[in-house]
C-alpha cells in the first residue's frame, strides 16, 4: 500500500512513502497489529526479529489466518509497546467471529443488529462515527417525541354487547 505524503513542510512537492506492512490486515487483531507497524516503521522481518517469532507466523497473524498464543501475545505488545489486555481482547473477539460467525449477542451485551455493524466501524475515521452517533440520538429522539404525542386508541367496544344488555333486561 502507497500513500503520498508532503516531502518538505510547506510546499506542495509530494513523495511516495511504503507502508512497513504492506499486507491487508484482516480482523480487529490484524489491523490493530498492522497499524501499530506501520506507526513504529516495523516491517514483518523486522518484528520477527525483536519479538522471536517467525516471519511467517506474524504475516499470518495481520492476515487474519493464525491467532497469537499467550506468549507470542505478551511478545509483541512487549515489542511494540501495545497495552496486553486490549490485545488479549481483540484476538479472542476475531476467534470469536471467526469460528461462530460473529460474537454470540448473549455474551457482547449488544442488539443483535448491531453485530451487522461491528465489521465496518473499526473502518471508520472517528468523524464518521461521531457523524453516525449524532445522526441515530436524533432519529431516536425524533422517534420518541412523535411516540409521547400519538395519544393512547380508546378500546373498542365489544361487539354484541348492547345485545347482552336487551338479554339481560328482559330476564
């Protein structure tokens, strides 16, 4: 993957710059794993190196193909300085998804049709998503408010009562 970026403060010349990971990162754990390399500049070989695990098995890590063991883990938070428990939690989520097709709804706490969403937020820039947030709290509100207007059906009256009524008088 090549981005552009400017070459000298100020002007508007541009040069291209790789990004150390150039793989596409599958699943929360993988692109979470592949933004921080890319930020520190780490290349795949490179974090091989410092961690002790194999190249191949950090490649498959980004692509979303293996799941880190506990000490590979502890590793590369080590390594690139990553907080362990968010880690811990975002690869035993893509375990998750990746075997049941999604987090079971008992277990996230969530509604069910958000789970259509969860793939695509981590994909969007925060402004999107506070765009997204401001956008539901109002067609909720809006929601609410036309609900506390409609005023309450009168119950219908039960067909046949006024017949009931002759019956009974006449007894």
């Amino acid at each position: 993957m090549i981005f552009a970026c400017p070459s000298v403060v100020g002007r508007k010349e541009t040069s291209l710059m790789l990004l150390a990971v150039e793989l596409p990162a599958q699943g929360r754990f993988g692109r979470a794993l592949a933004e921080r390399m890319n930020a520190l500049d780490f290349t795949i070989r490179r974090l091989a190196e410092l961690s002790g695990l194999t190249y191949e098995h950090i490649r498959k890590l980004v692509r979303g193909a293996a799941f880190p063991s506990r000490l590979a883990l502890r590793e590369l938070c080590r390594v690139l300085s990553l907080d362990a428990a968010r880690m811990e939690t975002l690869a035993v989520a893509y375990r998750i998804e990746k075997k049941y097709g999604g987090i079971p709804h008992e277990l996230s706490g969530n509604h069910p049709e958000l789970s259509l969403l969860v793939p695509f937020w981590d994909l969007l820039t925060e402004e999107q998503k506070e765009s997204f947030r401001i956008q539901i709290k109002s067609v909720a509100q809006a929601n609410q408010h036309m609900a506390a207007q409609r005023k309450p059906a009168k119950p219908a009256s039960v067909a046949g009562s006024g017949a009931r009524s002759r019956i009974d008088r006449a007894r």
